[in-house]
C-alpha cells in the first residue's frame, strides 16, 4: 500500500482547524481525523502514513489509527518531524510512493 501526502496551510496544521478535527468521543486519546470527500483507495491503515506539507515541504507525518467512509483517524502525540521535502502546492491528497525519501 501507499501513504498519502496532504498540502495544507502552516496554521491549520499547527493548530488543529479546519479540516483536521478533534475527535470528542476520542478524548482520552488525543485522536484528531481528517476529513476526504473520498478515502484514498490505496492507502492502508495498518502500513501507510500521513505525511504533511505546507509552504512548499513535506514536513512531517501522523500514524493513522483508524478511519470510516470519509476520515482517517491519527493520534496526535504520533507526530514525527522529517527532514524537510520540496513539493509543489496542491488540492486534496496525494501518493507518497512517488517522492524521493518517503517510501
């Protein structure tokens, strides 16, 4: 399978709005999700990742824990900083198999 990159703004990645969510059902656990009009159909939740980008790299990645029809789930405190990867900006997701240093 294959993890995923999403482009996003600095601001909502560092302070969790938008689209990337605290799940209050979850609490105890510090699980936040990420919403997708459709779920990445090759990406495996027990092998894959999330990596993040914003302002032109990927910065950094979530372990996901869980998802549902349109969410991946991740726990917060999973966060692991990487050396920054030059990407282009873009909307919705992308495959990670493709980008040198990820996979």
């Amino acid at each position: 399978m294959v993890s995923i990159i999403i482009y996003t703004t600095k601001n909502k990645l560092l302070h969790k709005q938008d689209k990337l969510k605290f799940d209050e059902d979850k609490s105890d656990c510090g699980e936040y999700y990420w919403e997708f009009s459709n779920l990445p159909k090759r990406f495996d939740i027990e092998k894959d990742r999330i990596y993040f980008a914003v302002q032109g790299f990927i910065v950094g990645y979530f372990e996901p824990v869980d998802n549902d029809n349109y969410s991946i789930f991740f726990d917060s405190k999973s966060w692991k900083d990487i050396q920054p990867i030059p990407t282009k900006s873009f909307q919705g997701f992308k495959y990670a198999d493709k980008v040198e240093g990820l996979e």
